[in-house]
C-alpha cells in the first residue's frame, strides 16, 4: 500500500490507475490526512456464482418455502 497526495494523483492519474491495475492500493491523503483510497476491482470469472448455485438445496419443499417467503414480503412490501 502507497501513499499519494492529491495533488500528485491528480497530475499523475494515468500512471496511478497503471499502478493499481498492476495491483497496488494507494491511499489518497490531502493535508496529512487520508481522504480515499484507490484499490484494485477483485477479478471475477463466475467460478464463485456457479460453485453458490451449485451449492443450493435441490428439494421440492426448500423452493416452495422460498417462494412462500417471497410472495409474503411482496404482499407486505408492495413490491412487483
């Protein structure tokens, strides 16, 4: 993790978001105080959606329940 100041991210930006696609996290700080951070988006390639769903439950009664709750907060919500 880096520090950077405003100022210098702002005159460099091109060269910071090269550094935090390479994986770097800068922390941002405006007069000695840290005011953000820049961190790099965790890649995703479906495996953790497909293993999650691979996961669920494959039983009649468990979907049933599901939908039972969903029509409840749909009627108690309004939602659509």
């Amino acid at each position: 993790m880096r520090a950077m100041t405003a100022t210098h991210v702002s005159r460099h930006f091109s060269a910071v978001l090269d550094e935090v696609d390479r994986g770097e996290t800068i922390v941002i700080t405006r007069d000695g105080r840290q005011l953000a951070i820049l961190t790099p988006v965790p890649a995703a390639n479906g495996d953790a959606v497909t293993a999650a769903l691979d996961d669920l439950p494959d039983d009649e009664a468990y979907w049933d329940a599901v939908e039972a709750a969903r029509a409840e907060v749909s009627r108690s919500w309004h939602v659509v």
